[in-house]
C-alpha cells in the first residue's frame, strides 16, 4: 500500500470531532496541523526518525542526528508560515545508551537555540535500534496551507535543491569529492530567516523534504491547480552551475537531481504577482500557477516524473 | 544512569528560552508541559510505546495496543486538570504492516471518540519492531502540577490500584484465573469524568503510571512535602476485599500490589481539607500531606519502599 492510500484509509478512521470543528483550522495531510485554543493559533507538527532509514550511525555521529531531525521539524513550522516555540522530544535506544541520548540531545538544542525555541518535555525508552521523535509547536496570526495556490500565481524556490542528493550520494559511493554537500546532507542547515520572508507573503507553500517534484504535486493536488515549472528559470538560479557540475561528476542529470533531491529543508512556495518584485528580493521565480491540468505538476509543459525520497517503505 | 538522573542532565542542555518565559507555564517534569498562546492554556504529553517493553504482541491485538497506548497519553492531560483535545499519531514498524497499522489506528480513534478528542496529524516510517508515538494537546483554564500539595491537604485515590499488577502477574504466569484485571492491564479503561472531577479540585496531581509509591514520591519531591498513607484508609476502600483476595490467590501482598502497580491511570492527588466532604464524594481518602519529612512518602509512619514499574531500562 502506497504511502497517501494509507493516510486515506488513516483519515477515515481518525474523524473529525464536532465539539472541535471551530477550533481546529488544518488537519491531516499539510506539514502541520494547527489550531486555535482561545485567539490564537498553535502549529504542530511530528517527525518520527529511525536508525536505517532516516540516518545512519556510520555516517553520522549523535549530535548531528540530532541536529538534522531538529531540523527537518523545525522545517515544518516554517512552512506554515509560522514561528516554532516548543518542542518535544522522545527516544527510544537499544541497550540504553546513554552517552549517545545526551549527545543527541546537544544536537536538538543547538538547533532549537538558533531559532529561539525550547524543549518542553518528552518520553524515553529502551527499544530495537535507535528511533527519536520530535514534535514542535509554532505561533503565529495566520498559517500558510499547501491548498491556497490561484492560478496566475508565481512559483518560488529560495536555495537550489540538489545538495543533499549530491550528497548522499558521495556517501553512497564511499566517495568525498565535494564535502559541502556531505555535510548538508548530514545537516541541512537552514537559512530561517529567507523561510520566515517566504511564510509572510506565500499563498501556498511547503517544506521540500521528499523533493520538489514529489512535495510540488502535494501543492498542486491540494490547491487543486497545476504548477508549471520553466527549466530556464532554474537554469538563471545563482546555484545552479556549481550544482550542474557537481551532478555531472556524480554522473547524475542535473535537472533531476534539482527536481528529486529530499531533506532539503528550504520552501517551494507561490505567490500573487503583484507581489514579485518584493518576493525577488529574496527568492527565485522557477514558473507559475495555471488551472488547467489540476493537481499536475509539469517541467517546460511536460508532465514531471515524480520521484524523490520516500521514507515510506 | 537512573532516568532522573539522565531527566537532571537533559533539563540542563535543554535550556530554557528567555524570550518563552512569559508564555511557558509548565516545562520539564510533570504529567505535561502546559504553555499559554494568546489567553488559554494548552497542554501538551507526548508517550513512546515500543514492543516488548509496553506491550507484547503475543498478549495484544493490535487494536488493544492502540487503545492501550491512547489511554495512558489522554491520562496525562487529565492528571493536568485539562481536557485533551488533539492528537498526533505516529508509528514505525518493521515490514510495514499496513494491517496491523490500521488496527492499531482503530483502537486509538474508539479512545480518543470517548473523550470527544481528535487525532489531527502524524508520521509514519518503517523501522525494526514497532514504535508507537502518541502526543496530546489539552485545554483548559488552570493546570493542575505535581508541585502544589501543601501541608495539612488530604490525600485521595478515586479507584484502588492493584488490577494491572495482578493482570500482569497472571500474564507472566500463563494463568487466566480473573479475566477482568487481565483485561484491565491490556486495557486499563478509566472513569474520565471522575479524573475531570478530581482536577477541578485538586492541589497536586498526578497520573499513576509506575505505582502509586512512585507516582506520590514525584508529588512529595515536587512539592517538597511528606505524603502519609495510612493502611486502615486502604483497608476500607470498597475495592480493597476483591484486590486483596486476588493477591492472594496469586502469591502477593495485598498492600504492595496496590502501592506497587504501574499503568494504572487513575489519578492520586491531593485537596484542600475545607474540599473534604465535596471530595469524598467521588473519591477516597487514604492519608494527608505533612510539611516534615519533605520529599518523603511514608506508610503508616515508615518511609515507603518505592518500587513500582520502570519502563525505562
């Protein structure tokens, strides 16, 4: 069963309350879910990371899987829009490990200090491998879904994707030719601020962390529109030689690794024109926003194979 | 490392945040961190569960798990003197078994229909044995702490503890000779609306997960106060005649078995004397709350073992 047919039969079981309906403002399926205790909203997001699949012990030490999961949720906040305060944080550990949980817990607080945040409790436990869970929960006066494109809206990209793929695979490889994009895709270090620009002006946005084909198809099909991507406008974008180069030593397509590299952490977001000369100050147009061809996601009007990096299996 | 001494070390790295001083009400080290968007609080409890040390899949369905799982998450809220609210869910399991993940989803969502909550997100992975990650966001107009009983308060149970331990003990046995605590350790079903009673009056409160020894030693330590239990208040608890008989019918003592059962999820809590007549009325009393002795929790005068269950090993 594919990953969205399970959280479709998930959604089914888990049914909305009616005591709730008012307070509740985004449920399942957007990278939080927020609601309104009193006049505020809350955000809230959860990221469940196992050993083999979302890292590996001989890559990475324990403060950097802290760091990188700390991340990854933070991420998701942001991408509503909205600024994460709290979070907690829960492990489990084979044979319990103890030096190894601290050092995973430096990893978190180094991350949770940039932003100005702090954990607020947790739950430990003794388990099979290594599984740590980080739930967050943002603040803010409204919340950006991935559901509110309109078509005429530009499309947005701050940092190039592609560093976190160009990565891993060096580390596949066993290889090193470029260590920068190793260690980012060890550690995906986020420019927040850039973030925080995006979730004030966005109609729609979303945390590239599956890739932008994968995660931009999540927008198209929630906001019911179709997002059309100009190959050219990628071309323009600063990063793009460097990473060009870097995937034609990897032996790697450029444009795909642009387009399917995951855990990258940096939005992929619309916006109304009238505001592009704001929105160009501190992201890059890669296309637009059209209605015909709903909830596709296409490259120069070609339907784009979508591919990325799926923790599902 | 002993988990309050791994608590004291992760209190320290996790540092708190000058700027969230105003809006955290409650952090580290109670049944859930409370903080306060805007006007109201929000609580918030996150449990880890994993296989072969929360439960055991020869024991359980999975239904049962969920169900199970959602209990002792919802009862942290109540044992907060709030009412739950929302939900996140989260799992990894090996092989992914979409069957058994649905299952358990099930058994979460008939609890959490109960208390007219919601779950509203998640995440899901694969990952070895299975994991399940429940957190639970509450409402409500105070929060009720571990750290507020005062000398001279009484000291209340609504249910006796016992059943679980005497399920377990059955269990562990491959014996079968009352099937209704067997049933109560699977799923230990609680009288919500006597817990909602018990926060509305209640000084100090806390859910009893690790034994009522346990479970009251965190009140005397929070506090800084000496709970007394008296035997002859336990003895005549109209649930003590049945738990005792089973005791014994199993090899216990009956005073253990009740001060020493985990997952009980029944609140211990204390109230305020001139409350007594109002109190009494649900739940009952079976000691008091002495200003020597602090951080001490004694039965009939003599310091109490603590012992009860640990999950964290």
């Amino acid at each position: 069963m594919r990953e969205r047919e399970l959280i479709t039969l998930l959604r089914e079981i888990f049914k909305p309350s009616d005591r709730l309906a008012n307070e509740l403002r985004v449920g399942i399926g957007d990278d939080a879910a927020v609601f309104a205790p009193g006049k505020s909203l809350v955000a809230t997001s959860t990221d469940v990371l196992t050993e083999g699949v979302h890292f590996n012990r001989t890559w990475s030490d324990a403060k950097t899987i802290g760091r990188k999961a700390a991340i990854a949720n933070l991420a998701d906040i942001f991408a509503m829009g909205m600024r994460p305060n709290f979070l907690l944080v829960s492990a489990t550990i084979e044979n319990f490990d103890d030096g190894t949980l601290l050092e995973i817990a430096q990893g978190i607080q180094l991350e949770v200090e940039r932003v100005g945040a702090q954990v607020i409790g947790g739950d430990l436990s003794s388990g099979q491998g290594l599984t740590l869970s980080i739930t967050s929960f943002g603040e803010g006066d409204r919340s950006v879904r991935r559901s509110d494109a309109k078509p005429g809206d530009d499309l947005y990209l701050t940092r190039l994707p592609g560093r976190s793929l160009l990565g891993l695979t060096q580390l596949n490889k066993g290889i090193r030719i470029n260590p920068e994009s190793v260690n980012f895709h060890l550690i995906p270090e986020c420019d927040w601020a850039t973030f925080e620009k995006a979730g004030e002006i966005a109609t729609a946005m979303i945390d590239i962390s599956d890739g932008v084909a994968k995660d931009g198809l999540e927008i198209a099909q929630a906001s019911g529109v179709c997002l059309e991507i100009e190959s050219e406008l990628l071309f323009e974008h600063p990063d793009f030689p460097p990473v060009a180069k870097l995937a034609s030593e990897l032996g790697l397509e450029a444009l795909e690794t642009i387009l399917s590299s995951g855990e990258e952490h940096t939005p992929l977001f619309t916006a109304s024109p009238s505001d592009r000369s704001l929105v160009e100050s501190f992201a890059h147009r890669v296309g637009g926003v059209t209605g015909d061809r709903a909830g596709e996601i296409l490259l120069d009007g070609a339907p784009l194979k979508v591919e990325g990096f799926d923790h599902f299996s």
